[in-house]
C-alpha cells in the first residue's frame, strides 16, 4: 500500500507559526520574528533534545530519510525512530509557544 500522506517538513510548520504570530502580536518584520523564533529553536534543539532526538530530527527533515532507514541507520525499531521525532516535536512547540 503506498503512503499519500503529505510530509510536512519543519520549515513548513515554521512558516505557519511564524504567520500567525505576526497576526496574533502585530509584527511588522517577519524577518525579525524568523530570526528570534530560528535562535529558540536552535537553542531548544542543542540544549533540551536528546542526542537520538536530534539525530533523528536531523536525518528526517534535513537530509529526508524515512523512518525506516533512520531505524535500520541507527540500530534501532522504527517505532523507537517515530517516538523520538514526537518527543522532539512537543519538546519544540512548548519552546516555540514562549516567543
């Protein structure tokens, strides 16, 4: 069976949020925002994930492996993979919410 479910890419969520915090709190420079929600989240990302987490975050979005491949890539199950990339993801928003 073939997977038809979009693959939403980081960036993607990044620009909604972005879009919506302009909206919401009336700022005038969306590349201001970028940069202030770019330097939590690169901070968030280097301080509060795990090592497996990033690594997982980093071959799934940035080099767009599937998660299958990160499983068998880094020894582990593909469940394993899927729950690492929700703990990142939550780990994420909660930061992305204090902007």
């Amino acid at each position: 069976m073939r997977n038809t479910r979009k693959k939403l890419s980081l960036t993607d969520k990044l620009c909604e949020y972005s879009s919506y915090l302009q909206y919401n709190v009336g700022e005038t420079s969306t590349g201001e925002l970028r940069k202030r929600m770019k330097k939590v989240l690169t901070t968030a990302i280097e301080q509060e994930l795990t090592e497996r987490q990033r690594d997982c975050l980093r071959f799934y979005y940035n080099e767009g492996m599937k998660v299958n491949d990160i499983a068998q890539m880094m020894g582990l199950r593909p469940t394993t993979v899927y729950k690492h990339l929700l703990l990142a993801k939550k780990t994420l928003k909660k930061y992305a919410a204090y902007l």
